[in-house]
C-alpha cells in the first residue's frame, strides 16, 4: 500500500520538525515548504494527500494558498488544515470561507491532530477535545 503524503507548510521550524517526526512515526511521508509561495507549488507537484498550512507565512499567506487550490479541479480534493496563531473568530471564519477543512490554533494538541489526520486519510472518527 502506498504511503500517504502530507505537506507541511509553515515558517516555523520547530513547528515543522514537531509534526514531522509525529507524522512519520504514524507511517506518513512528509515534504515542507517555508513560504506560502513554495507550499502552493509543493501542492501542485507533490500532489499530497492532506495539507498543514499556517496563515501567517512570507510570500504568499495561508488564505490565498487555500483558495488557489480549492478553486482548482485538480487539487479542490486535498484537505487543508489551518495551523495558526491567529485566535479570532473573523479569522476561522475568513480561513473556512477560503476552502480550510479544519482549524486549529497554536499551541495544538498533537494527539488531536494526529486524530484530524486519521479521520481526513483513513475515515476514522476524532474523538473531541477535552
């Protein structure tokens, strides 16, 4: 079986390495990218299976990055996880009207993502926070 592939876009490496090491120990590969710029090109190349994607990133930010793809056939299908900093509710709400799937804010419980990954790729349930 072929291993599924998630892309990580974000500018923080710590965050990145965080969720790497996490996402491979579950069996999934992983490819990143440090811009908003670079992550749209990774989506179109790598065609991954789910993406991780913060709002706040040199380039080109996350809201823009979610709408190219979305209101592109080709990629329209990829889910993309909001991983932010930003709280407000004008913010999730901008991020869902762009073509999010899910978002979370940082600091993140890596469990739930790891649920939310689960659930996008395999159709498991996700077990809600407590």
């Amino acid at each position: 079986m072929k291993k599924r592939k998630i892309l990580i876009v974000d500018d923080e490496l710590d965050i990145i390495e965080t969720l790497q090491f996490a996402l491979e120990q579950e069996g999934y590969t992983c490819c990143i990218a440090l811009d908003g710029a670079e992550g749209l090109n990774k989506a179109r190349t790598e065609s991954p299976d789910l993406i991780f994607l913060d709002i706040m990133l040199p380039k080109m930010n996350g809201y823009k990055v979610a709408r190219l793809l979305k209101l592109d056939e080709r990629y329209r299908h990829i889910p993309i996880i909001i991983l932010t900093a930003k709280t407000r509710d004008a913010d999730r709400i901008k991020a869902i009207e762009t073509g999010a799937d899910e978002y979370v804010t940082k600091p993140f419980d890596l469990g739930h993502l790891l649920e939310l990954v689960r659930r996008y790729l395999m159709g498991g349930e996700v077990r809600s926070e407590k």
